[in-house]
C-alpha cells in the first residue's frame, strides 16, 4: 500500500479526480454543477439526486481529496481498517481511501453514480474497492471500523442515523462532514478526535470535518 505521502499517490488520485469530474459533466448539466471552491484540487461540487425510492432528499457531493488525506492523517486512523463510505457517489471519497486503507467499500443506491463509479475503478484497477449499489441504511456496517459520511440525506436524519450508527462496533470512526450535533453524535457514546482543542488541533485547520470513535 503507498504512504499519503508518495509523490506516485497524489499524481493517480488527480487522474481519478479527472475521471470522477469527467462522469459528473455525463450525470448533469454543467450549469446545475455548483462548485462550491473553483481550485481544482480543493473543488466542493454539489447536485441534489432525484430519486423516487429515496425520499430522503439525498445530495450528492464531492469531498476534496486533500481534505480526506489530512484527516486520515491527523486522525491517527488505523490503515488496517475496513473503510465505507455511506453514500459514495462517483466514489472519490473510496478512492482515495484506497490508497490509505486495507479495504474500502462504497454504498451508493443511485444507478447513474454507482455505474460510473464501478467503471471508473476497473479503469484504475483498484482492486480494493467495492462499490455495493444498495442503500446503506439497509446494509450490515459491522464490519468496517471507519465509516465517512457527508450528511447524505437531510429528511430524518438524525433519527435514522442515530440508530444506524449505534449497529457499529465499539472503537469503530466516523469521519462526518457537515454534521456533529449531539442528537446523532452523544457524549456518551462517542469521542470526539477531530477537532480536539485539548490537543491543539483546531477547526480551522478541517472546518465542518469531524472525527468521533464509538465508546
């Protein structure tokens, strides 16, 4: 597995990043394509997802690649673990995630972005990534003891991530974007790492990026 360092890492991470940008012109028409940071490598894009079988009013959004390798390095995050992103899209937060960590699993209920998603990785041969096209509220999460999440529906999420998330593991890590209010994430079942002021490490340095461990 290559180090977050490794110049090789950052120059096929930019490729994937072509490619997953590439699928997203295919999936919507640019003029709906907000990019919420016009710099290419720290590019936050977002489109709402029409889906009849969701209700949910899922979204979909690109997480820059930076934002992820800084964490999984500030976060001290085993890479060993089995990583899932709930809600992978176009799967650039799996690709990444794929040069860091042992294994890593997508879910992404959308057909449009799990099919290009799914043909993206075989362009890249990432063997260790695999995309499940099932809604992750339905799926085992077990398994995996590091979750990444950007709040992927708005309509009940606190009560249906509150209850999905207490199916995981005790020292299992949810990175979470967006979100860390205390109706999903309690004191008294999870601790925060990121931000940790006690430790120095400030919000600035990620802002809306979380880090909590399950108790």
């Amino acid at each position: 597995m290559e180090t977050i360092g490794n110049i090789r890492t950052y120059r096929q991470i930019i490729k994937l990043q072509r490619a997953v940008m590439h699928a997203e012109r295919n999936i919507i028409s640019p003029h709906k394509l907000v990019n919420m940071n016009p710099a290419k490598w720290d590019r936050w894009v977002y489109f709402p997802i029409k889906n009849k079988k969701c209700p949910n009013m899922p979204e979909y959004f690109a997480t820059p690649p930076r934002v992820l390798l800084r964490i999984f390095s500030i976060a001290q995050l085993p890479e060993e673990s089995q990583f899932a992103d709930l809600g992978s899209g176009l799967g650039m937060a799996c690709f990444t995630a794929s040069f860091f960590f042992k294994h890593v699993t997508g879910f992404e209920f959308d057909r449009r972005l799990f099919s290009n998603a799914e043909r993206i990785r075989r362009k890249f041969n990432l063997n260790n990534v695999d995309f499940k096209k099932t809604d992750f509220l339905e799926a085992d999460l077990k398994p995996y003891n590091v979750l990444f999440m950007y709040w992927p529906f708005k309509i009940k999420f606190a009560e249906l991530m509150s209850d999905k998330l207490k199916e995981t593991k005790p020292g299992t890590y949810i990175i979470s974007h967006k979100y860390n209010k205390q109706d999903v994430f309690n004191p008294k079942d999870y601790t925060a790492i990121y931000p940790d002021l006690w430790k120095g490490i400030t919000y600035k340095l990620l802002p809306a990026t979380f880090v909590f461990r399950r108790k």
